[in-house]
C-alpha cells in the first residue's frame, strides 16, 4: 500500500465518540433507500401474513372453500366477470376451475414462501456455524473431514436431491416442515465454507493471537473474539439466503412436488397455469408477480444489509476513491 | 520558464469524501520547481499530501471527482489544461512513475516483458518484435541478470528488488525526461533499497533524467536528492538544498522530523545502573542472585519448519537465546530471516519443530503465564468490535478476576500509563490513531504483570514521530518495571535505541550477538557489516562516500 | 500438475462413492417396502414377490449395496421366476413401471437435455459475459445503471417464471412460435432449433445474469487493483485498460462457474425441462417421482451427481489452468 493520506479534518457524518458497530451498520443502511423500501414491502407482506386468518375472516372468504358458481363450466372453468372474477366479495377474483378466492389463497401461500424461506435460513445458519467454527478450530482429522463434507454439500445438486427426497418420504409428513428440513439439511454447506474461511482468515489474526497469549480457552476465544466478528458475514449471507430458499420452495412447489394441495402456494398455483394463459391472464400474473416481487425485494434488502454490515464498504468508499485518486 | 521540468504554483488538492460538496484538502498551496536533470526529493509524514503532489504531476486525479487549483506544467505541458491525448503522451514518455508496491503494481497475468513492450507500443509506432527487443534490453540496463530469459517470466516469479528494478525498467523504455519515484524503497529491505537507491542515482548521471522522489524516510532522500521539500498537512514547510536543510533546518517541524529520526551512529541514551533494573525484578518477584539469575526467558536449539516434503522451508534453523529481568533483546533482520518466527515460539503461540523454550526456568508447553506480545499492525491488534478499554481488561478476566471495579481501574491506570486518556475506556479502535492504538496494545501487554514482553515490529507501521514516542514509552516502562523485553525490528536505528543486546538473524540462525554498542560499532560478522553500510544516513557526503565504496567509481 | 489432477479425481471419486451409499441407503433402506415401490401401484402380490426376489431384496443390506456397487462396475443379472434379465455396467436397475433398464432410458434423454444446456451456456457466455463487460466499460453512467437494475431483476426471478411469461407472452399473445414441442436434432436439424429457442432464452438469460454479475464485479476489482493505476500511469487508454488488463480477472471465475453450471445442467435443467416438456434427464427425474418410480430416480440422482462432481472437478482444473498464478498442489 502506499502511504495513504488520513483526512485531515474528520469526514461528513464522522462517527460519534463511542459509536459502537451496530449503530454504524444501521445508519449505512438507512442511507440506502432502495434497501428501506424493500424492508418496508417485506414487513407489509409479512404482517398480511400474519394476520390472514384475520384478513379471510373480514373479506368473509375461505381459501379453501369451492364456488362452482363463479366459473363457467360450459368454457372449462373460467371465471365470470372482468379480471378473473373480480367482485366485491373475491378481491382478486377467483380460481380458475375451482372457483376458490384468490386474494386468501394468495395470502395463505405467502405464509408457505415465508415460512418455509425463513425456517430453512435458521437451519442452514444452525447447521453451516456449527460445522464451519467445529472445522476451522476443531482438530486436524475432524477439522478436514468436515470441510470434505462441506465440499460435498456444497457441490451436490440441491433441488434434484429435494425432490428425489420427496419421492421417499410418506405423504403424511407435514409438507412445509419437510421443505424446511430438506432445504435446511442439503443446503448449509455455502454457510459452513464461509464460516471456516472466516475463522481462519481470524484466527491469524493479531488482536485473537492476543487473546490466546491472555490465557483464553478456544471457547472463550470462539465466543467472545471470533463470533462477534462472524456475526456480520453470517448475517449477510442469511439475508441473501432467504430469497433463495424462497425460490427454492416455489419450484418444489411448482415441480408439484412441493406444498401439497389444497393448501395454496404460489409456486404450486402456478404449475397450473399454462392452461389459463389466454383464457385468465390475471391468475398467471398474481402469484408470479407477487413472488417476483417478494423475492427481488429480499435480494435488494439482503444487498442492502451486506453494504451495510461490511466493515469495508463504509471505508471502501473511502479507501477505494483514495486508491483512485492516486490512480 | 519553459526550459523549467516541473513548474507546480499553488497547488491545491481537494478529495471529495462522502455527501456532495464535501471535501478534504490533501495539498494546501504548494508550489515549486525543478531543472532538468535536477533531483528533488518531497519528504513528510502519512497524510502530509506529498503523493498526491506526485499524482498531480501526471493529472492522476483527472476523472475521480478530485478538485483541483493553481497549475502544474510538466515539461512544458500544462497538465491541468492538457488534452486526454496529450496527457497520455506526457504520461510515459515525457515522465514516467516509478510506484512502491512493486508486485501489485504489475499485471500478474503476464510476462514483464510484455507488459513493458506494451508501454513502449503505447508511445511509439513500431512493430510487436521490436517493442519487445526494446524491453529486453532496457531490462538489461536496469540490471536483470539473463534479461532474455527473465522477460519471458511473470511478476510473481520475481523477487521484490528485482520487481523494483522490471518497474523502473518499465519506466526507461521511453526515455522519459522525468522519473516520478513515490516510495520506490518502502517495501524492500534495506540491503536491497541501498541496491535500487543506486541504480535510481547511475541512471540519473547517465540519462541525464530528472528525478522526483516522495519518501517519508528522509535518509533515503538524503542519499539521492540535490533538494528537498519538507510537507506537512498539505503544505510545504521548508525547501532548500538537501546539506543546508539537513545540517540547519529552518522550520520547527523539520527539526522535530529530523530530531525523531533513528540514527544509527547515536549511542544508546544512558539508562540505569544493571541494579535498580536488578531490584526492579525484584520487586516483581522474578530475580534471583546477580549470577545465579534465572533468565525469564531461554531457548535452546529452536527449530521450526513449515511445510512439507519438497516445499519444506526452515523458518528457524537452531536458535539459543537468554533474555533476563530488565533486559531488551533486540532481534534484527531482513524480511524472511525467522524473526518473527522466532518471537511466536518464544511466548508460544507457535509450537517449534524442536528445541526448547524454557520460561523462568521451567520449560513450558502451550502458552505460558507471564508473557505477553506487542504486535505490528496496529489496525489487526485490538479487535474492532470491541472499546478499548474492554480490550484492555480482557487479559483480566482471563486470569479470572472477577471484581469488575479493580478491573475497571486497574484498566483507567494503564490507560494513563500509557499516554491516553482514561475517557478513552469507552471508544472503539476506530477512533485512535496508529500510535495510539499501539499504545493500547501496550497497555494490554501490561495488564496482567508479565514477565516477558516479545515486540514484534511495534513501530514500523508508525509515522517516524510517533516511532520515538513509542519507542520511549517501551524504554521507559521496561526500566520502570523491571520486565525482560524482547523486541523485533528491521529497522536498525530503532533496535539501537531500546536494545541492551542485539541479535542479528539471517535465513533462521542468528549470525552475530552481543552487547548492542559492541555489535554496532564494530561488526564481527560481514552479514551484520554488510546491513549496517547499506542503512541510508542523513548526511550526503557520507552517502556519497559509502556509494563511491560500493560501486567504485565509474 | 499430474498429482493435483489425479488428487482432485481421487477426490470426486470418494464423493460419488458416498453419494451412491447415500442415496442407496435413502431409498432401498428407508421407509416402505421397495418391491411394491419398484414395481408400481398395480402389481399384484405374486409379482411383487418376484420382484423382490428378482432385486435380491431378501439379502442382507449390505449384500444388495455391494451388488448394486457390482451393477455399477461390472453390470449384472436379475434372475428370479421365468426371466433372467441382464444388464451391462454401469447399471443404474430396471423401471418395472417402464420395463426399462434405467441406464438405457436415461441415455435416450440424454441428447435432449444436452441440446438445452448447450444453447444455454452459449447465450449466457454472449449475453452474460457481454453484459458484464459493457457496465463496467461505461461505468458511473446511465447504461450501467440501467444494467444493474435488470440484472438485479433477473438475478431473483425464478426460471419458472422467466419461463411462463415468456410462454405467455410469444406463444399465447403474440403467437410469433407455436408452443414448443421437442423434436430431435437428427430428425429436424431446423425444427430442433425453433422448438428449444424460448427453452434457451429462459436459461440462458436466467444464468446471464449471474455471470453479468461476476464478469462485472471481477473486472472492476481489477480495475481498482494497483497495476491498472501503473498502466494509467503510462498513458495506456481506457478501453485497453479494461478489455486487455481488467477482464483478464473475470476470466478464470467465468470459466470454472461455466464448467460447473454446464455440468449441473446436463444432470437436467428440472425446472426448464418440466416447464417445456422436454423429455432430458431433469424431466425424467420429476415423472419418476410422481409415480414413485425408485430404481429411475436413483438413476437419475446418480447420473446428476456424477456429472456434478465431475463438472466440479473439470472447473478445478480450467480454474487452475486460467488463473496461473494459483500454483497447484
């Protein structure tokens, strides 16, 4: 590096005495409104979710509930009215063949997408700390036996590998938690790489040597010198895991091999679609809208917290320009 | 004025930092100039804005949201004015820029020669071949040994003096009439640098180039300049003849640069009588009789390899060493010599391939209790996430104290101890500059009453003030309490001035040690010889001696 | 250079092993009895029966996991009742609901699925890497913005998506192709092509931009590195900078993560393929697990992790052979 000049005067929203890494990593990301916005999206999609049991009740509508009457049997099914259906009592129309509401469907099924994207994160996060921390600090046999395992995982095709599981598992096995476990379990190797790399990366580093010479356990060391410092990589590749999985349990779902009827999922009300393409437009472009939507949003939010919590994106700015400057 | 090489006047430099409209002034006003063939050496500190004075040279700054006033003319170029064609035809042919990190400052993709011929073609109409033979032989002239063959090699494969030498090649190919060096020596060691620093001054006398040197080591300067420009904070502090600035410094601040600078002719400053340091241990409770005394620390025979079969390096090859109470070892060598090596064995954190490390006497396995390390950078010492003060106290509740008021003052004292303010318990690293953030890493050392303190490198990433200020803090506390220092450098100057003993490494094994006024004034070994001739000095004449011995005249 | 190629073939080698023990004991140990798995929903008892006997299935575990690892290697016979069935290594079983060895199916899908992937890696190696090289040529402006912004937008779509809309939109509304159907390309070298070209786009533009992504992000790291600032330093222009200098660091990534989404493909783009009903191995795979048919998915989960892991191998090696400063060991 080349002797490079430190600012004379401290820049523009210069940190205050005492300012501790999590406050600093929130006031990057309220800087960046395309991450604020989506936050706000997810949050509004998520209490909707939340409170669908609620929502159906006031739109006195059953997701689960046929109405024969709303479609038009002599056409194959397709709902009467304008825009699929659309009617004071069905928000969004109805279902095309079934007559069954969209707007609780939907609502339902973004319980699925959440709840299957978010669980399967906590697992891999689970599973991938464990396993990277026990093959970085654990000893030489296991420490190498894990990271080939890893390898492995990591290398192994994840969607053909779920559905292949699908295949073996007994149909009355709670589908989303089968989804959570399957994802969870054959998708923790990206996490443990990280994580091992990381500790290694500061395990050699001087303030960790350090706290050894100090006289603290692995343990301790693990906890109080390496975990904070983890914290931040952990959570951004979670952040960005959450979309994935998302997509994941949508194509599952999809395949028909997912979420199992009647409850609704949106990659598993898509599977049927090709068949209303011309006939119902709207019930094509709902669901795929809605997961387009909700998936890009967790990637911008996860893009987000990434700048955020990278300890050199703030600095970045500033040692990057400077390298630029010189340049 | 046109027959003027480089004409800076009032150079102001501002780098935009964060929001719009916000800006940092680098360089505040400079101007100067300089003849053709003439050598100007520009001096100061990190942050003084002396390369970014370089970079202006070359309109570096166009396009990066820099702004920039007053004029720089290059070889009668106004930079500021010049056209994109014209600045690339300036940039290269007219002057050319030598930069410090030789390895990153090459494409590791491809063949130096190439890279170099790729120069060549940008400035002159000729043929791939031709181009090609033009690098050959400016490699040649800059003194790479099988200039052919080497050419055909990619940077890695190089060694950093001879990747310092491709550069400065890759500078030459178009004959340039000025040759901008920012920081051409900082990454070689120093027997390597008195080597670069020699090829810079036969080429100056030779192609009659003018020479731009940036150094923040004012004894590099003084080897290779007419003139310097002492920097401070963006502004220029003092310009004159590089005898008369040495010798009669005018500004306050180039007395202090020049008064905190190393020298390696100064005989330690007097400390005290082997008895109080004697009592001092006692006082510690390590001492034993004058003669009988226990050496806090002993190693036999260390070893370390790493590596294995074929690529098996031998860091350290066979060391003995006794360091007792009171006392400072200093331990110097070139990059790769094992001193660091060494160091880690000696507190523990590296287990040796054989030998023993015996603490106080008792040979030790693991990490013993009572020692402790001051590392070299001051950025990876003290973890981010976490005050300083608490940094401090960790090797505190390490040792199991649990009452969190002792902790707590026992931290504010050392704090204080240390030359911060006991208000700094609470801010995170990021707050404090490097010297004081080595200062906490002391403090932390301190903490748990060690017996046996290993430095390793503790000021060579420090600005050449601070480098005194830490020093004296180490000296002062060693006396103080009576601890066995052990402390790593390259920096020859800087061993000198804290060491009772010295010991000089090469390629693992210590080749000379003794008291450290007896190994310096009168080297036993050539290799201890050899580095002491090629530390830059701050006295041209004597510089101008020591080349005439080492190249001879030509 | 000969130690680390047989090291890393060493090494995919131990993994199909385990991988072939996992699935194996995954879906002949586990729940379920396999003979009426294996044979389907309609067999009757005696022929269930035969089936188990045919499968060895009233061996030991550890028996029918070494003559299934012989059937791999060596090719084996299923004898039992009136029949004696052969079948040449690498034998993946028999498909009772197809009557079928698995090996032989899945070669017959084979040509399809390559067809999809081959014209995938093409588009993603012209549109991706184009991509990525144009917003980092004319960073800081409009048209790298507006790249970004579709490559942010493409990088969260899922394929299934790309895919329908594109269906809906070309075939439904605008009726510029039929929907496709697959033909071979030996029996309509044209008809091939028109029938997989919205296949190709889906893939292809849903891999571009990832590698859009990673051939701009490599070019620019480089582009901040110090010997970009030497050649600036010499006069070097900006398009030499970044076309000879810069992508040379988007190379290696490029060509290693091609290697490996190659070979994930030819193991079966499962959601493409279903979508457009192309009869490759991904399809294969998800009618097999609609009707539980075992022996055809273990097949085809053993076929995907071969080519996998030695895709991932095949990366290593172009990886290490792009990048020469890797020293390989």
């Amino acid at each position: 590096m080349t002797v490079l000049l430190e600012p004379a005067a401290p820049a523009p929203g210069a940190l205050a005495p005492g300012a501790g890494p999590a406050p600093r990593a929130w006031r990057r990301l309220r800087r960046r409104p395309a991450a604020l916005l989506a936050g706000g999206a997810l949050a509004l999609l998520v209490l909707l979710a939340l409170a669908a049991p609620l929502l159906a009740q006031l739109s006195g509508q059953d997701p689960n509930a046929y109405h024969d009457d709303l479609v038009d049997s002599a056409r194959g099914g397709v709902p009467l009215g304008s825009f699929g259906g659309i009617s004071g009592d069905h928000w969004l129309g109805v279902e095309p063949g079934t007559g069954r509401d969209l707007f609780t469907r939907l609502l339902y099924g973004a319980r699925v997408s959440l709840l299957v994207a978010l669980g399967a994160t906590v697992l891999q996060v689970l599973l991938g700390v464990v396993a990277g921390l026990t093959a970085a600090l654990g000893n030489r046999l296991l420490g190498r036996l894990i990271a080939r395992v890893t390898d492995v995982m990591i290398a192994l095709p994840l969607l053909v590998l779920a559905i292949a599981l699908t295949a073996v598992v007994p149909p009355d096995f709670p589908r989303p938690l089968l989804l959570v476990l399957a994802i969870g379990i054959l998708d923790w190797g990206g996490v443990a790489r990280m994580v091992r790399a990381q500790t290694l990366s500061l395990r050699g580093l001087d303030f960790v040597e350090a706290a050894r010479l100090s006289g603290n356990s692995t343990l301790r060391i693990a906890r109080r010198e390496l975990l904070p410092s983890l914290a931040a990589p952990v959570i951004t590749l979670a952040a960005l895991k959450v979309p994935t999985n998302m997509v994941i349990e949508a194509s599952l779902s999809f395949l028909g091999v997912g979420v199992k009827p009647p409850t609704p999922s949106w990659g598993q009300m898509l599977s049927g679609a090709q068949t209303w393409f011309r006939a119902d437009p709207a019930y094509v472009l709902l669901p795929a809208g809605l997961l387009f939507v909700t998936v890009l949003a967790f990637t911008v939010l996860g893009d987000g917290v990434r700048t955020a919590l990278d300890p050199r994106a703030g600095s970045r700015l500033r040692v990057g320009t400077r390298k630029e400057r010189t340049a | 004025m046109s027959d003027l090489l480089v004409d800076v006047r009032d150079l102001v430099v501002d780098f935009p930092v964060g929001g719009p409209g916000a800006y940092v002034r680098a360089v505040d006003g400079v101007s100067f100039t300089m003849g053709p063939g003439h050598a100007l050496g520009i001096v100061g500190e990190s942050g003084s804005g002396k390369s970014t004075v370089a970079a202006a040279l070359l309109g570096l700054h166009r396009g990066t949201g820099t702004r920039l006033g007053g004029t720089v003319r290059v070889a009668g170029t106004d930079v500021g004015g010049a056209s994109a064609a014209e600045l690339r035809r300036l940039r290269g042919a007219t002057a050319a820029m030598v930069f410090q990190d030789p390895l990153s400052s090459l494409d590791p993709y491809y063949a130096v020669g190439d890279q170099i011929a790729e120069v060549y073609r940008v400035h002159a109409a000729v043929s791939r071949r031709a181009a090609r033979a033009r690098a050959v032989s400016v490699l040649d002239r800059v003194g790479i040994p099988d200039a052919v063959r080497r050419s055909r090699a990619r940077p890695h494969e190089f060694s950093g003096g001879m990747r310092q030498r491709a550069l400065i090649a890759m500078a030459l190919v178009c004959e340039p009439r000025l040759l901008i060096a920012d920081e051409p020596t900082t990454a070689l060691d120093v027997t390597v640098q008195a080597q670069i620093l020699d090829l810079l001054h036969g080429l100056r006398r030779e192609e009659g180039l003018g020479l731009l040197l940036v150094t923040h080591d004012v004894g590099v300067a003084a080897e290779s300049v007419d003139e310097l420009l002492v920097m401070r904070d963006g502004h220029a502090v003092e310009r004159g003849p590089v005898a008369e600035v040495l010798a009669g410094p005018a500004d306050p601040y180039t007395r202090a640069l020049l008064a905190a600078v190393p020298r390696l002719d100064a005989p330690r400053k007097p400390r005290p009588s082997r008895e109080t340091a004697t009592t001092a241990a006692g006082v510690a409770g390590v001492a034993g009789g004058d003669g009988a005394e226990v050496p806090v620390v002993e190693a036999l025979g260390l070893r370390r390899e790493f590596g294995r079969g074929k690529r098996r390096v031998t860091a350290v090859g066979g060391v003995s060493l006794a360091v007792r109470a009171g006392e400072t070892l200093g331990v110097v060598g070139e990059s790769g010599s094992g001193k660091s090596t060494l160091g880690r064995m000696l507190v523990g954190l590296l287990e040796p391939s054989s030998g023993r490390v015996r603490h106080a006497g008792d040979e030790a396995r693991g990490i013993p209790a009572g020692v402790q390390m001051v590392f070299q950078d001051p950025v990876s010492s003290l973890n981010p996430r976490r005050s300083v003060g608490e940094s401090i106290a960790d090797p505190l509740r390490a040792a199991g104290e649990r009452d969190e008021a002792a902790i707590r003052a026992r931290a504010l004292a050392l704090l204080e101890r240390v030359g911060l303010e006991p208000g700094h318990y609470d801010r995170y690293p990021h707050e404090f500059s490097g010297g004081q953030r080595q200062r906490v890493g002391i403090a932390r050392a301190l903490a748990p009453r060690p017996r046996l303190i290993v430095c390793d490198e503790p000021v060579s990433a420090l600005d050449v003030t601070t480098q005194a200020q830490v020093t004296a803090l180490l000296a002062e506390l060693q006396q103080e309490l009576g601890i066995a220092l052990v402390f790593i450098a390259h920096d020859l100057a800087v061993v000198r001035q804290v060491s009772d003993r010295v010991a000089v490494m090469r390629s693992g094994e210590i080749v000379e040690e003794g008291p450290v006024d007896e190994v310096y004034d009168r080297p036993a070994h050539p290799y201890t010889r050899q580095l002491l001739d090629a530390v830059p000095v701050l006295d041209p004449e004597l510089a101008a001696a020591r080349r005439h011995r080492a190249v001879g005249p030509s | 250079m000969t130690r680390f190629v047989l090291g890393r073939l060493g090494g995919a080698l131990l993994v199909l092993l385990v991988l072939s023990l996992a699935v194996y004991a995954l879906f002949y140990v586990a729940p379920g009895d396999p003979a009426r798995l294996a044979c389907g929903e309609r067999c009757n008892p005696a022929q269930i029966a035969q089936v188990r006997e045919q499968l060895g299935l009233n061996d030991s575990v550890v028996v029918q996991y070494l003559h299934f690892l012989q059937g791999l290697l060596a090719g084996r016979d299923y004898s039992g009742g009136a029949a004696v069935l052969h079948c040449d290594a690498p034998c993946l079983g028999f498909s009772y609901q197809n009557d079928r060895q698995v090996t032989e199916l899945l070669l017959e899908r084979l040509p399809a699925t390559f067809s999809l992937a081959l014209g995938a890696l093409v588009i993603w190696l012209v549109v991706g890497v184009g991509t990525g090289l144009l917003s980092a040529l004319r960073r800081g402006g409009a048209t790298e913005r507006v790249l970004t912004v579709l490559t942010l937008a493409a990088t969260g779509t899922p394929v299934f998506i790309l895919g329908l809309l594109l269906l809906m939109a070309v075939c439904a509304y605008l009726q510029w192709l039929p929907f496709p159907t697959y033909v071979p390309f030996g029996e309509d070298a044209e008809q091939w092509a028109w029938n997989l070209l919205l296949p190709w786009i889906t893939l292809g533009v849903f891999e571009s931009a990832k590698y859009a992504r990673i051939t701009r992000s490599s070019t620019l790291e480089t582009l901040a590195e110090d010997h970009i600032r030497t050649f600036r330093a010499y006069g070097v222009g900006e398009r030499a900078l970044v076309t000879r200098h810069a992508v040379r660091g988007a190379v290696a990534p490029v060509i290693a993560l091609s290697a490996v989404d190659f070979g994930t493909m030819i193991g079966g783009a499962v959601l493409t393929e279903s979508l457009f009903g192309i009869p490759g191995l991904g399809k294969t795979l998800i009618d097999g697990v609609r009707v539980v048919d075992l022996p055809v998915v273990v097949g085809v989960v053993l076929a995907i992790g071969t080519a996998v892991v030695i895709a991932g191998a095949v990366a290593d090696l172009l990886y290490a052979v792009a990048d020469r400063r890797v020293t390989l060991s």
